[in-house]
C-alpha cells in the first residue's frame, strides 16, 4: 500500500506541471509582486530612451513591439508627457495625439519566454471600460480589467490620479509565454485612447520548471522506496 501511494504522488507530480499551467491573469500589483516573489525582474518604463518612433520590430529595454494589424508605419512612439506617465516622463503611445486608440494590435516579445509580465495602462480625462482593451496570452483572451464593479460602474482596478486614471494588469504562466497581444475592437464610441508604462517582467529561465520539481519529487520519491525495502528486508532484532 505504502508503494502503491508513493507512485501515485509520483504521477500526480509530473502530470500537475503540464495539466493545470495555463495564464492567470491578475489585475493589481501586491497580487503580481506575490507570485512573483524574489525571483529577478526587469523594469521597462520607457526612460531610457529618446521621445520618438518605435519601428515594427523594435527593442526597448529587451522587449521587442511588433505590429500585428491596424498600425501605420512607426505609429508607436515613445511620448513625454510627465503628467500621465506612472514613473519618470515616458510612456508607450502613438503619433496620434501621443495615445493609442481603436481598431489596433500590437504583441511585446523577448529574446526568450517570460514567465510573468505587467504593465499599467494609462488614460487622461477619462476612464476606460473593461472591453476597451483585450490581451491574448498562449491563444487565451481576456479584458484588461475585471468585470464592472457593482457599486460603482468601473473596473475594480481602476485607480484615478488627478484627471488620469491608471489600471493594472499582470499575467503569469508557470508553463511560460512568448508574447503578450495588447488589441483594441473597432467599436462606435469606444473610448479605447491609452498609454502603457511601467511593464515589468519575469524571463522563464528565472524560475525552476515544473519538469525539474517533478524530477527532484520523483527521485525523493524513489529513495523513499528503497528505504522502505531495506528496513522490511533487515533481520529483526532477538
């Protein structure tokens, strides 16, 4: 029976990596900074570089923006605007009035696979409605933020600053993730006009795989075994 358990555990280890990993979405900052704990992150805030275009395939800080669809040349540009911007004086936007509108998608990859990555979405003036802006993640596709609070009729994670208003959003995937696809729908009177700042992530590298934690349980599991056949082989004492 003690056997019978432990390859079971066994099994149920390797399996659990591959069956149960898939995005989870997150939608404030204590929530993200908890999953990701200590592991090392990278800060893209827009900073570093010179107000101006970001071509198609462009890096910013080892992101790469490709432009999926609706984009004109060079419309992604890095904007100075202090007053919107959630750190320093830039944010990712376009050359349409510095933000980005409807009817447009854009993916932001790296060199490699992250395992977890956020940014905050800023708007002026006004806020944004939880379909204004959609995220698709390993072929799953979910709202920038959480359904309509019942009280107040805005997303819960909206925060406003002044006349701007900021929101939230994370997405983790223990089985990793090679790009993030941020789209706008083509909706009469949408009121999808944005920026993006302060994206934060996780490469996959940085965190053990599921296989490996498996392997170690496995091996643990093994060695229990063969613990438990040399005591019941071991002669008992007169």
């Amino acid at each position: 029976m003690f056997t019978k358990r432990l390859v079971l555990l066994s099994v149920f280890v390797l399996t659990c990596g591959s069956t149960f990993a898939a995005p989870n979405w997150v939608f404030d900052q204590a929530t993200f900074d908890g999953v990701v704990g200590a592991f090392p992150r990278s800060d893209v805030d827009f900073d570093s570089v010179a107000p101006g275009p970001i071509a198609d395939g462009g890096m910013v800080d080892g992101l790469m923006f490709t432009y999926v669809s609706g984009l004109e040349p060079n419309e992604l540009n890095v904007v100075a605007d202090s007053s919107l911007a959630t750190t320093g004086s830039n944010y990712l936007g376009s050359d349409v009035n510095g933000l980005l509108g409807d009817d447009l998608s854009f993916s932001i990859s790296s060199t490699e696979a992250f395992f977890a990555l956020s940014f905050q979405v800023v708007a002026p003036d006004f806020g944004l409605f939880a379909d204004d802006i959609r995220i698709t993640v390993n072929g799953l596709t979910t709202n920038f933020a959480p359904d309509f609070a019942p009280a107040d009729g805005v997303p819960d994670n909206e925060v406003q600053v002044g006349n701007n208003f900021r929101y939230f959003f994370g997405v983790t995937d223990p089985a990793g993730f090679d790009s993030v696809t941020i789209s706008t729908p083509q909706i009469l009177g949408a009121s999808e006009f944005f920026g993006i700042d302060s994206i934060q992530f996780v490469s996959a590298s940085a965190v053990p795989e599921p296989g490996s934690l498996a392997l170690l349980t496995t091996l643990g599991v093994n060695g229990a075994w063969r613990l438990g056949r040399r005591k019941s082989k071991k002669p008992a004492t007169p």
